[in-house]
C-alpha cells in the first residue's frame, strides 16, 4: 500500500483529563495511521486510553473536561483544529463509529428502521428512497426476514441483531471509516463469529477502514491487519498482526501473549504480570511500564523511551534496543 | 473408578411463565433433563450460549432454587432426602464465588465482615472467625491489611481474591465458579486462573467452572460439559472434545470460538446459522436440530439419549449413536 492510501493519522495525540488535583495524562503522545480498507485493532487493558483515542477522534468526550493536543489527520484535513459544525459533516458521514452496548445506542421508543432511516435523511435523500435505502441495508448486514425487521423496535431483536442494526446505521452513509468500540463484547461467541464475518465482508466490499477498540486478542488474532498495543495511555507497540503474535518486543506486549490462556494446565502455569497501573499526571517523564518491568533500569525511570523500528511496519518504545528476547 | 462429588440423575428446573392473566400454562426449561456426574478432585468446564441454563444448574446445585425434579446426590447424600442437618452441613461443603465481584460484596462492609459472615451465621465464635478469615486471606495471597479495607478501595483482581477468600472460608470441598474472570483483564485474569488451580491442588478441591470463554477452559479444566438450551450436549475429557467434538453444536461452538493465534485465521470454518432459540418455545424433539446441518426427521420428534463413548465421555446425539454401533 502505498502513501496516497492513508486514510486517517495521529501525530504525538495527548488527552488530559482535568481532575481534582491537575491534569490526568489519559493519552500520551498516539501516533499512528491507518489505511483505506484496513483493519487496525487498538488492544490494551481497561485504562489504557483505547476508548478515549477513538473518541478523542470524534471529539465525542465529556466536555469542558479535557484538552486533546496534537493533530488527526482524516483525508487531508486536521480534525482537531474543526469547528463543531464542521465536525458534524465529519461523523457519520466520514467517520462512523459503533459502541459495545447496542441497546444504549438504540432507542427504545422508535423502530430500528426508523432510527437508520433518520441518519440516510441527514444527506438529503427523499423519504421513500431512504426507506427502500434501510431495507436495503438491512440485506446488507444480512438481518433475517430485512422487510419485516425494519419494523421491529430494538426490544424485539436479539443482541446480535441489534448489533446488525448499528452496522448498517453506519454503513448506511457510506463512511470511509468504522470505528468500532468493543463490538462484541455483549455477544456470545457463535453471534461474535457471525458479526466478524459480516465486517470482514464489508471491508472487502466497500473497502471501508475499520479502527476495531478491543481488550480481547482472540478478536485481534482473528480479524486484525496490523495492531497497536497500548498500555496507560500509550502507544507500547505497533505492527503487523503477526509482528505481534510471533515477534513481541516490548516487555509489556511479550508478558500479554504469555499471560493469555494458549496453553492447557499441563504445560504450566500461565505468566503473570505484577504490580499495578502508575497513576497518570502528566508531568511524569520515564516508561509508564518501568514499575512493572523486569528489565528497568534507573533510565527507564526518568528518561521517557525512544521508538524503535524493528522494520518498516514494526515499532516498539522502549530503551532496549534489540526487543526484549528473554522471558522475565 | 473415582469417587462422585456431584451426581446429577434427570434433573429438571422449570420456571412457569405466566400468560399475563395469572394462570401459567407454559415453563421456561432452564434445566431440562440433566445427568452428570463430577468426580472428587476433578475440574469441570461448563460451556453454553447466555440462555442455555449454565446459571440456573449452578443455582440447582447450590440450592439457591428448588427443583422441579429429579436428584442431586452431594457427597453420597441425596439432597431431596436430606434432613435439615444434613442440608445445612452440605451448605459448607459446596461454596459459590460469582462473575462480578463488585456487585457481590457488601460495599458498606469492611471485607474482614465479609468473609466472617459465613463463619458467624454456622456458629463460630468471632475470635476464631477472624483467624479463620486471616487464614482465608493468606490463601489467596494477599496481605492480612487488606481485612480493613472496603470493597471500593480494592481493584477488581483484588476483590475477585477476597470473593475466593469468602468461598473458602468454611472448607468447602466443591467451589463453583461462575464466570470467575470475565470481568477481569487478561494479566489479572492470568493471575487468577493460577490462583485457582494452586488452591485445588493444595485443598484437594474439586471446582465446576461456569463460563463462555473455551480458551479459559481449555487452560484449567480436566472435563468439559457443554450445555444447550437446558440440555447437556456432550461431556467428556477436555483435549478429547476439543479435539474431536461429537456433538455437531459443540463443533459449532469450537469453530466460533476466537483464536489465539492469528496464522490459524485461514483455516475453513463452520459456522454456525441462527442464533440460539428460546427456552420457552423449545423445539420439539432434539432442542437443537433447527441448526443442525445433519438434522434428520427423527430429530425432530424424538428426543436423543446420551451416548457414552467413552468412560468419561457423553454424546446427547443421534449421530454418536451411529458411529459407536
């Protein structure tokens, strides 16, 4: 893939939260970008920052709250310096974005067809072609019995379905990108499997870019292209599916793979990674990882670590600069 | 042979469902017919769909709830027979530890109450109460500081350890384990999951896992019972059904379950149609066979009986029955 197929970039994104007591770095320095037609999973544990990127992205955070630093780069334009209403035209009709619980995002008062009917209107579509348009993608995201459904309200559908009915909410518009915030993570694994297989077709068939929100690596290993990992609001490492599953260089990444259950109990026990998260302000320099890691030194602690490239699609931050080898 | 823990013969939890002029005429069958029988020492998994009745046999079990019919025979002793001794004796041999710990532990209790009450409401006195809630939390690896603590102070790995703590207070010798890290994060879910099996090596327990997560599964339990809509499909050794399902809704279930390792994403998969369906309007005969690719008519009248393939290895389909013959 070459240059021109960039779709969306970060450059150094910092969110602080304002508390009590001075500001909470959430998000320290993202860069990353992603490709048209490309899916890309942000993967980390609760805390890390993944869900404030993606709606730093949108702008869809508490407001008055936060201060979002650095640039978004989506097709040309800085998101970060638009104003509201310039924002508008973005979400939903650039960038779509799907959430964990699709009851939270449905209302319960109107039909889901309605509901997808009201975005397709916002681009100035005649009624009745909207309304052929919902049904249309109601097929689409391969809902049972499409012409029935569109009159369904969201408590008569399944979870599954209702997940459907958010994918073709957003695909309605045509976005170039999807950003999907644990979007299986209310489904059992059989409707998991089936809402996969659906975005994995609609990236094939409309080349849309995904940015795929997840904690959960059988996910990543089952649908993502390339994969940033992140830990207490930063970017540790970034690569290629396989770059992360068979080569992990940072010591955070190469603890995960070994702490996920691969194995049976016969072969050992699982690693585990001690300690717990630092508390984020942001005047703090030093690895955000240095209390935890086995490899730190007096460095890793005052010195924030360089990003090293372990090939063009491969980075990780860290001072080592051959990649973590041993196990710890 | 190995010595029963758990036996379960038909048992049967139905729940009535009212058609809304007060008069029931339909049930819910959570637990529709089911036998299995857990060994002393032994791990088993139990896998389902939401909705296919792995909380209410847990419940069944514990006695949280009656059941409709059929018997839970608990160390020897058949509960439905039980006298009031027997019972409340049985209710510190087995201990419950549920999916989110937050929700379960009293936030305006100190976690050193949490764990006592137990022991107070069986007659301990508080002085060895309190040593035996110390004891507890040795167990689980924390620091005996942590008694003074409140349940908002603690991180969910923590309050998971103390809900453990609580389980094992009274020496149980069955712990059912509902879901016990899924609400967890992949490095404290690891640290519980060892946790869990040292504790059953070193008390000599004997643990039934409830939970959706095959991986998880995989990784700590000897045996795998997989449930669907009230029924148990297929049950037997862990690598046996993992590497040679039986029953086509275990194939299903195997298939769809994510991967851990992104080069077997290529590999062909059958996937499965549908989604589960309502355990008020069960399908007649197999409750599956609506998804079943190798459904045939007598699936849909009768239904099967389980068909042990192996010492320790149960089929509720057709099919096995074919294949074994």
């Amino acid at each position: 893939m070459g240059e021109n197929s960039e779709l969306l970039r970060l450059n150094e994104l910092c969110v602080d939260y304002k508390v009590k007591d001075g500001y909470l770095s959430a998000v320290r320095n993202v860069s990353f970008s992603i490709n048209r037609g490309e899916i890309f999973a942000i993967v980390g544990e609760s805390g890390c920052g993944k869900s404030t990127v993606a709606h730093a992205i949108l702008k869809l955070l508490p407001e008055h709250n936060e201060v979002i630093r650095g640039e978004i780069w989506y097709d040309g334009r800085d998101l970060n310096g638009l104003s509201e209403k310039e924002l508008e035209k973005v979400r939903g009709h650039e960038i779509g974005m799907i959430f964990q619980n699709p009851l939270d995002s449905l209302n319960p008062v109107y039909t889901t067809g309605k509901q997808v009917q009201e975005g397709i209107l916002l681009d100035n579509v005649p009624k009745a072609e909207a309304w052929n348009k919902v049904i249309e993608m109601y097929r689409d995201v391969k809902m049972p019995d499409a012409e029935k459904r569109v009159n369904s309200y969201p408590h008569e559908m399944s979870g599954g379905m209702r997940q459907r009915v958010m994918i073709g909410m957003m695909l309605a518009r045509n976005p170039r990108l999807l950003i999907a915030d644990e979007p299986t993570t209310a489904l059992d694994v059989t409707i998991e499997a089936q809402i996969l297989k659906l975005i994995r077709e609609l990236r094939d068939e409309h080349d849309t870019a995904v940015m795929m929100i997840t904690h959960n690596f059988g996910l990543v290993s089952e649908i993502a292209d390339r994969v940033a990992v992140m830990y207490a609001g930063e970017v540790v490492e970034i690569g290629t599916v396989f770059d992360i599953f068979d080569e992990p260089k940072h010591p955070y990444t190469r603890r995960l793979m070994q702490a996920l259950p691969r194995t049976t109990k016969a072969q050992g026990r699982l690693k585990t990674i001690d300690g717990s998260v630092p508390r984020l302000t942001n005047h703090k320099k030093g690895c955000r990882f240095a209390n935890r890691c086995a490899y730190a030194t007096e460095r890793c602690r005052t010195e924030d670590p360089p990003v090293n490239d372990v090939s063009p699609s491969h980075s990780y931050r860290c001072f080592s600069e051959q990649g973590v080898k041993e196990n710890g | 042979m190995a010595e029963a823990a758990i036996e379960l013969v038909d048992l049967k939890k139905y729940f009535p469902v009212s058609n809304g002029f007060g008069r029931s005429r339909s049930y819910a069958k959570a637990v529709d017919g089911i036998s299995l029988t857990i060994n002393k020492g032994e791990i088993v998994g139990l896998v389902g769909e939401s909705g296919s009745g792995k909380t209410t046999l847990a419940r069944v079990i514990l006695r949280l709830t009656d059941i409709t019919s059929g018997t839970v025979i608990f160390d020897g002793v058949d509960l439905s027979k039980a006298t009031r001794a027997q019972m409340k004796e049985m209710r510190t041999k087995v201990s419950v530890v549920f999916q989110d710990p937050a929700s379960n532990l009293n936030p305006r209790e100190t976690v050193l109450s949490s764990i006592m009450r137990p022991l107070v409401i069986h007659g301990i006195n508080r002085k060895d109460a309190k040593e035996m809630a110390t004891k507890a939390m040795s167990l689980v690896k924390m620091d005996a500081r942590y008694l003074y603590s409140y349940p908002h102070q603690l991180s969910g790995g923590q309050l998971q350890r103390i809900a453990i703590a609580r389980a094992l207070v009274m020496n149980p010798k069955v712990m059912i384990l509902d879901e016990p890290t899924s609400a967890l994060d992949i490095s404290v879910q690891a640290q519980i999951l060892n946790l869990l099996l040292d504790l059953q090596e070193q008390l000599g327990l004997t643990y039934l896992v409830i939970t959706h997560d095959l991986n998880v599964i995989r990784y700590i339990s000897d045996r795998i019972a997989v449930m669907y809509l009230g029924r148990l499909v297929e049950f037997g050794p862990t690598q046996e059904v993992l590497d040679n399902p039986r029953h086509p809704y275990t194939k299903g279930l195997m298939a769809a379950s994510p991967i851990l390792n992104p080069h077997d994403r290529g590999r062909e998969k059958y996937m499965m149609e549908g989604e589960p369906g309502s355990l008020i309007d069960l399908p007649s005969g197999c409750h599956f066979h609506p998804r079943c690719p190798y459904a045939t008519e007598r699936c849909r009248t009768e239904a099967p009986k389980d068909v042990r393939i192996s010492e320790l290895h149960q089929v509720n389909c057709f099919l096995a029955e074919k294949e074994d013959a």
